[in-house]
C-alpha cells in the first residue's frame, strides 16, 4: 500500500468509528452526520460531516470554521501536528503499534479536550528515548535536551524536547512531534540555546540541532526556529552575533527563509550537504562543509 492509498483509507474511516471511539456523539440526517464540538466543551450540535466524491469523510466545525478529514479532526483532538496525526490513525485502525512506550493512549477519554499539563522536565534517561535518539545517530546529548513528561485529559506521555522563549515546548518521540502549551496565550516561538559564544548557529527544528552538536564544528549558541514562520523574530536575536551559521533544509521553505538572513550585518556562513535535511546528513554520512553564504 503506498502513501496516497493509505490517506485514502484513513480518510474514508466509517463515521460511527471514528465518532464512537472519540465519544463525540452525532445524529445520521438525511444528506449528512451531526456532530458534537466536545474537544470544545460544546452541548449541542454544531459539526457538519459529509462523504465527498471520492469517498473521503470531511467535518465542518461551524463555530469555529475549521473542518477537514479525520486526520485534522486529530490534530484538533491531540494538538499535535500533520504526520503524528496520521501516524495516530495508522496504528490504531491501520496497523499494529511496535513501540508502544511512546505511543499516545487512543482511549476516547484522551480525545475529548486538548488540556495539557507538564508533569516533569529532567535530564535524559528513558532507555525508550535513548534508543530512539542513537536511531537518529544522536548519541551525544547536551545538557539543554530535556525528557519531558505531560498529561492531556488524565493520559501521560513522555518525548525529548526543549522550551521555547514563550514557555511552551517542543517535544519528540518515535511516535511523532508535538507543541505542547500549558495556557492560551503562549505562541509557539523558537528555542535559544546561549553558551556565552559570539557565533549562532541556526536551524528549523530540534534534531537538526541536535545534530549540530554531533559535528566537530565550533561551539556556538543555537537557535532552533521550531518552524520557519519564526525567522522574522529570529532576526532581532541574532544582531548581537558576529558570525551567523545557517543550517537550514534544503527545500522551498529553507531556502526561502536563508534569503531573508541574507539582510543581517553579521558575517554569515551555512552548511552545505545535499540530504534534505541535516540529520538526514548525518544519518546517511554525507559530506557537510562550512561556506560563506556570500
């Protein structure tokens, strides 16, 4: 089964599985499903769901305008990314789970509302993670790197992952990636890790800078963007630095998000390899050098 037949057979999931093993109650109308906002707190009925040509299920959530397949209703569920919702889905209706430490309950009870809860931050040691970052060829593990540990609606889980500046957290397991926030009002920001160098090494996510700290490069502080969207604020950070090092993905977003670091005074350098990322550098040995963006 390849990857577009298998979204397929995901998004064409029967209703009444889905909604019953969510606890989210639903009414079948004539030409439609009516369904309960209960990730919402919500009493009465305000979700549309509908099958499309394709025989594909799509919601409409019409107090707040989101809708989508099941795969989004998951992401609303979980607050968890694309591919962890999908991985979600894959392994409780799809296929039989193989790493079940890291896996995230599927009890209707943990769907009902995304409330999360940081239980405990602390140093490293789960052999689960462990495991899962020597996959990764992560075998060095700095001090800034925590295991974290949540609750969302009574269900505990636990991944590897940093704080942002605005206190939330960015957290990785096998199972996938999730942006965890205690209280509405926390963006999802980057993460700046400082040790006191005039050099900063930048990149989008978690494990391209953990990778970064398996090279032998020179010490520097780092700054993970969490997602591209936060360049323009990564921007102020860095004015402080004389030397700027990019390691950025090798696709649109990355390449985009160089473009704009090319206004900054600092000298800038980036790492070049022609994976498309760099943990995927490094996993595959590939050559990674150090040049001068200009």
């Amino acid at each position: 089964m390849n990857r577009q037949q298998e979204l397929h057979r995901i998004k064409s999931i029967p209703p009444e599985i889905i909604l019953e093993d969510f606890k989210i109650p639903f009414t079948f109308r004539n030409s439609y499903i009516e369904a309960t906002a209960v990730w919402r707190n919500e009493k009465t009925p305000s979700v549309s769901i509908q099958k499309n040509e394709f025989g594909e299920w799509l919601w409409h959530d019409f107090g707040t305008g989101k809708g989508g397949s099941w795969i989004d209703l998951v992401m609303v569920l979980y607050n968890c990314d694309y591919i962890t919702a999908v991985r979600l889905l894959r392994e409780k209706y799809l296929e039989k789970n193989d790493f079940p430490d890291l896996k995230p309950d599927f009890t209707p009870k943990s769907c009902r509302v995304s409330t999360v809860k940081i239980i405990e931050v602390k140093k490293v040691s789960s052999p689960a993670l462990l495991k899962y970052l020597r996959e990764r060829k992560i075998t060095k593990i700095p001090n800034w790197l925590k295991e974290i540990h949540w609750e969302i609606n009574g269900r505990k889980y636990f991944g590897a992952g940093i704080k942002t500046e605005t206190g939330s957290y960015t957290v990785r397991n096998k199972f996938g990636k999730w942006n965890l926030k205690e209280k509405a009002e926390q963006k999802h920001s980057y993460s700046l890790i400082e040790k006191g160098s005039r050099y900063i090494a930048i990149f989008e996510g978690l494990f391209d800078a953990l990778s970064w700290e398996q090279l032998k490069f020179k010490q520097t502080d780092i700054l993970i963007l969490n997602s591209v969207v936060n360049v323009e604020k990564a921007l102020a950070v860095i004015e402080k630095y004389d030397t700027v090092i990019l390691g950025l993905d090798n696709d649109k977003a990355g390449l985009s998000a160089r473009r704009k670091f090319e206004k900054i005074n600092s000298k800038t350098l980036y790492l070049k390899f022609e994976s498309k990322d760099l943990n995927e550098a490094l996993k595959k040995q590939d050559s990674i050098s150090l040049l001068p963006l200009f």
